[in-house]
C-alpha cells in the first residue's frame, strides 16, 4: 500500500482552490478576519475543540457564507493512496447551506460574542499552536488496528505495539509523525519475527480523532516436510501450525534445535501466494488506551467498527517447506558420528599416553536426540599406573528446553612411596546430572539461556585394598546459571555465570566431625563461577586468522574436596606443566591461542598455531603469593586431510615457575573422525 503524503504547501494550495480563495481582503472587519481564521482552524484542528463549540463554529461558519458568498470550506483531504479519498466540494457546500438554512435565527451580536469568547479563550492554545506549526497537524486520542483476522487473535499476537500505540495517541501529529509511526510499528513486528508484517492507512475521517492502521501480515498455509522421519513431531521443536501468523522466530528455534546434529542438516523454504476470503473486515482489534471521551462517543465508535461488511480480502499466505539433509553412506542413512585419537596427554601419575573413542546416535526417533559415549585408556598393562574414563550423555530439545542427562566413571591407579615401600593407590569417582537449558531469547546476534541442574558425586579411594574412609563421597548438588552469546558477524563473545551448591538430599552424607571448620572439606559448599571466551576470524578463507580465548574463574568461600577444586596445568590448562600440579578453592585461568589457516593444498591443510596461558590457584586458608601463580606458552602446527584425518604437534615452554613444578615440553595427537 503507497502511503500519501500532505505537506504544508500542498495543503494550502488544496484548500485555496477549493474554496475560491485567491486573496483577502484587507479591509475585512475585525470581526471577520477572526471568523475565518477560526474556520480554517476550526477544520484544520478542529479536532483540538469540544464537541459543542465544534458544532456552533458551524452554525457560525454557515452563517458567515451569506455574508462572503465567495468563500468556501476549507476541507482537509483524507490521508489515502488513491485520488477517491477527496471529499466532493460540492457534497460539502449542499451540507452547509442546510445548516445555514436551519442556523438563520442566530443573531449576529452572540455569533461576535460567542467567536471572541473562542478566539481569547477556548481555543487559545489552538490559536497559538497554528502560530508555530503548519496546518497539517491532525489530533489523535485513539489509535486502533484494523485488519481481516479475527479481533483475538491479533490482540494476542500484536500486543507488544500497544506501547507505541499509547506513545502516539492524544497528540496532533503531522503526516511525518504518521510516517514515522508506521515506520516504528514495522519495525518492531520485524524485531519480533513477524517478517511478513506491513502497516499503512485507508482513507478516513480523521475529525473522529480515531487514526486506524491497516495490518496486513502472512498466515502459514501449509507446511510441507521433505522427509517426516527426520521430524515426525513437528510442533515439538518448530512450534508452528497451519493458520498461524508467519514469525520467523519459531522456525528459527526448531532450526537451532536440529542444526546441533552432525548428521542433519536442516533447511528452510518459504513460498508465497495470495488467497481471497470472503469473510468481515474486523477492525479495531488493537487499539490504544481508550478513556471516555465526549468528543468520540462510543456509538460514533461501534458505527465506525461495523461500516465495513462481508467483502473479498486478499490475504497474503506462505508455504513453508522443511528439508532435513541427512548424512549417507552412499544411499543409507548413517545418523552416527565417531573419533579416535591417540596422544599423549596423561598425567605423568598414571601414564601419559592413552587412547579415545568417541561414538554418537543421532535422531533415531526423529526427535532431534541424541546420545553420544565417550571412553579414554591409558595402557592397562601396567595395573599400578593406569586410567579409565568413560561417560554417556543424552540430550533433546522440546521447543525452548534442552534436557540432557550424563554420567561418567573413573578408575585410576598410581603408585606412591611410603617408607621405602611402594603401594598402589586407587580409587573410581562417579557422576550424575541431570539438566535443563532454556532459551529465553535469540536472533541473529544475540542468544540468552537459563540453566537449572541436579547432581551426585560418589567416590571412594584405596591404599593397596584398604578403604580411606576421609576419603569416602556422597554427595548432591544443585546448579543455576545464566549463558549469553553474542555474535558480531563471523566472531563471537559468550559469557556464563553460575553457582553450584552442595545440598543435603538424595542420600548425601553428611560432613566429617572435625573440631577445626579448617581443617575437613565441606560438603554444602557454595562454588560461583564466571566463564567467558571469545572466537574472532579475521582475513580471507583462504588466508585466515583465527584468535580463541577464555577466562575461567572460581571462588569458593568454603572448603573443597579435591575434584571440585580448580586445577591448573596440562594441555587442556596452563601448558607447559604436567597436569593438575596447582589446584585451591580460588583461582583464574586464561588461555590464548592463535591460529593461521593457510590455504587448502589437495585437501590438505596446515594450521601454525601459538598459545600462551597463565593461570592462578590459591587454597582456601593460604596467603596469597606468586608462587601460585603459572605461565606457559608453545608453539604447534595441525594438520587436516580433508575431513576425515586430523594431526598436531606442538612444543611446550613453562614461562613461569617459581615453585619448580613438574613440566611438560612435547605434545603431539593423531586421530581420525567420521
């Protein structure tokens, strides 16, 4: 819909040739030159006046005619894109001489007096506003949506304009102002998701005070998926269905849910058409605040809502087609992924060199699951220096929510000295959590989540087979924290804050009974944690910088037992040291690394790389000082042949050490993915 535009000169040229005006004369009484001042601004602001002064400017007008046959009314065009929204000049002069007919007995004193009483007092402030401002200025009290949807329906989609409407409303705007309402309404249904959505303006009388804004949005007619085994609950991610008003925001959120496979990749289509209905033009179905008013009578309103009859209405409708890529092993689906690697990034305690295997199912059920296990070896040969890792996770998406349930278990054995004699020691920690992840907001740049999580911790630990009951766990806690992410193009910037508390529920024992509060962990701690990390690519694709960083912080005012402590040193911490050589309640670690991704050669790829890394750690009841203080840096190169085979090696400087501990110079990785 083109929207028409009234400017001050148009304006003027519009009335002056309508009502015959070429100029005025100056020897006009004073009486008359504030009569036709008057009934410009009578039709110009009119509405600016009460309803019973409006109708004796009338009389008063009607009667003036007479006496200057030569002028004419002034009538203020409708604001419209076609030429039909012009009132006839001469509907209007018959409309005149009728209530000129019937206002003849009015006497000449009371119209002087009754102008002069308008012109110094009720209409003052209108008087001084056409002193400052062009005659384009239309009052509005109400401001109302009218579209071919049901009254409801809109009220419960659109009621977010409601603010803007009240902004606009009991003010005189221009037709910039208008402009720059419609402008502010789009703006905000295309912020909201509505991407479809326009707003524009039908002819109308705006002496009811009442503007009413067309809407004119897209419905989904159909919704057309390219395989449903890849989704067969559709409502359970997508959250749309037939009839609904077309927001992007929905199918985004199914989108999000799927895009975390590696085996599907989803797709969207949106096709668009025109189908007529024939069915009642329901107008004000959102409105601004309405408050009794004489000037707007609430039948002027009802007639006004119920002019428009049963009618043919083009409504704009969109198919939506849904394509999930699914990953093949020449024409069989394979909803799988895997890893394995060997290196060499153990503890020097139980052996550093061990194996991984990674094995994922995904979307089985077409649920958008997805279950993914992971185990990791040192060689089990030497039974006094070894480990097993191994963990099991299951997560689904139902709409905003991400549920996801883990385990893990570990077994480790190492060797210590003790009087000359070698003993083995070795114990297993065990996991359990169960989450909750929900995603209060997200668009392109910007994603909000909120995370509430349930946990068991179950450890023991033995010298040769002897259990150490101070070292023995049971253990629950809760989880909250809030993750946001935001997106500058390429690059990203996420930040999490979270606390664990330790709880007594769900069997957890209770503390040691120490007569020192210093001297055993406790197991109702409280854990804060803050965590940043960036992700910023610069240059070309084929010469690309890449810079990866994060923060981790901790700080606990209780005591820990030793897996909840923050740990400093390894590959995946501060490099250059051997792992988990620092560890205390508090502490901060930062890493750094930058990468340079040279150009694809035969599918091969090198990636030189630096990193550099410090990191603090301080126990609870310990002064602080720079011995807990770490800093290691290397250098290292990766390797990738295709997508299918992967390889690093890299060099490690310990850069500060000032309580010699243990150091680690080499690292190096192969391994293969599918």
């Amino acid at each position: 819909m083109q929207n028409h535009t009234i400017n001050k000169d148009e304006y003027l040229h519009t009335m002056t040739k309508k009502s015959g005006i070429t100029h005025i004369d100056c020897k006009i009484p004073k009486l008359t030159t504030a009569l036709l001042i008057l009934l410009v601004l009578s039709s110009a602001f009119g509405d600016s006046i009460s309803a019973d002064n409006i109708e004796q400017l009338n009389q008063q007008r009607n009667q003036y005619n007479s006496y200057q046959e030569s002028l004419k009314d002034a009538i203020i065009p409708s604001l419209s894109s076609q030429k039909t929204n012009e009132i006839s000049q001469d509907s209007q002069e018959n409309q005149a001489n009728q209530q000129a007919e019937r206002q003849q007995a009015e006497g000449e004193g009371r119209m002087e007096e009754q102008i002069q009483r308008q012109v110094d007092g009720q209409s003052q402030d209108t008087l001084q506003y056409s002193q400052k401002s062009n005659p384009t200025c239309f009052w509005v009290d109400y401001i109302a949506l009218t579209s071919p949807f049901p009254k409801q329906k809109v009220q419960k989609e659109f009621g977010f304009l409601q603010p803007i409407f009240d902004s606009y409303s009991h003010k005189c705007l221009e037709s910039s102002d208008i402009a720059t309402l419609l402008n502010a309404l789009k703006h905000k249904a295309i912020k909201k998701g509505y991407i479809t959505t326009s707003f524009g303006l039908k002819p109308q009388n705006l002496s009811t005070k009442r503007l009413l804004i067309t809407l004119q949005t897209s419905t989904i007619s159909d919704i057309l998926i390219d395989n449903p085994k890849y989704a067969r609950l559709l409502r359970k991610d997508y959250g749309i269905k037939i009839g609904d008003f077309l927001n992007i925001t929905a199918i985004e959120r199914g989108l999000y849910s799927y895009k975390r496979l590696r085996s599907v990749s989803p797709r969207i289509h949106l096709e668009s058409h025109l189908q007529s209905n024939q069915q009642p033009n329901l107008q004000s179905s959102l409105e601004s605040n309405t408050k009794s008013n004489p000037q707007t009578p609430q039948s002027t309103q009802d007639t006004q809502s119920s002019k428009d009859t049963t009618q043919a209405v083009q409504i704009p409708q969109t198919k939506i087609h849904l394509h999930h890529q699914a990953k093949t092993l020449g024409k069989i689906y394979a909803p799988f992924y895997g890893a394995i690697s060997i290196d060499n990034a153990g503890s020097r305690a139980t052996n550093i060199y061990q194996t991984s295997l990674q094995f994922g199912l995904e979307n089985l059920a077409g649920l958008a699951e997805k279950l993914s296990a992971y185990f990791v070896s040192t060689p089990l040969w030497d039974k006094q220096k070894s480990s097993i890792y191994t963990s099991l996770d299951f997560s689904m998406p139902i709409r905003r929510v991400l549920l996801s349930a883990s385990g893990s278990y570990a077994w480790y054995a190492q060797s210590i000295d003790i009087a000359k004699n070698t003993l083995s020691y070795n114990g297993y920690l065990a996991n359990m959590d169960i989450k909750a992840q929900v995603l209060v907001f997200m668009n392109a740049n910007h994603r909000l989540s909120l995370s509430l999580g349930l946990g068991k911790r179950w450890a023991k630990n033995y010298l040769e087979k002897i259990e150490l009951i101070t070292q023995r766990r049971n253990l629950s806690n809760i989880y909250a924290g809030v993750h946001y992410l935001r997106s500058f193009r390429q690059a990203s910037f996420d930040i999490s804050i979270g606390i664990k508390q330790g709880i007594k529920a769900l069997g957890a024992m209770d503390n040691f009974p120490t007569t020192s509060n210093d001297s055993k962990p406790n197991f109702f701690y409280t854990i804060p944690t803050i965590d940043t990390s960036a992700y910023i690519p610069f240059g070309s694709e084929n010469h690309r910088f890449v810079y990866t960083g994060f923060v981790k912080t901790q700080v606990s005012r209780t005591q820990l037992y030793a897996s909840e402590k923050l740990s400093l040193g390894g590959i995946y911490s501060v490099r250059g040291f051997d792992s988990l050589v620092l560890s205390g309640e508090v502490g901060v670690l930062y890493r750094n690394d930058f990468s340079y991704y040279a150009k694809s050669v035969y599918g091969v790829r090198f990636v030189p790389s630096i990193g550099l890394d410090m990191g603090y750690s301080l126990s609870l009841y310990e002064k602080p000082t720079l011995d807990k203080l770490l800093a290691g840096g290397g250098v290292g190169l990766k390797l990738y042949v295709s997508k299918y085979f992967n390889a690093e090696v890299w060099g490690y400087v310990p850069l500060y050490n000032p309580s010699k501990l243990d150091k680690r110079h080499f690292y190096f990785s192969v391994g293969s993915m599918f």
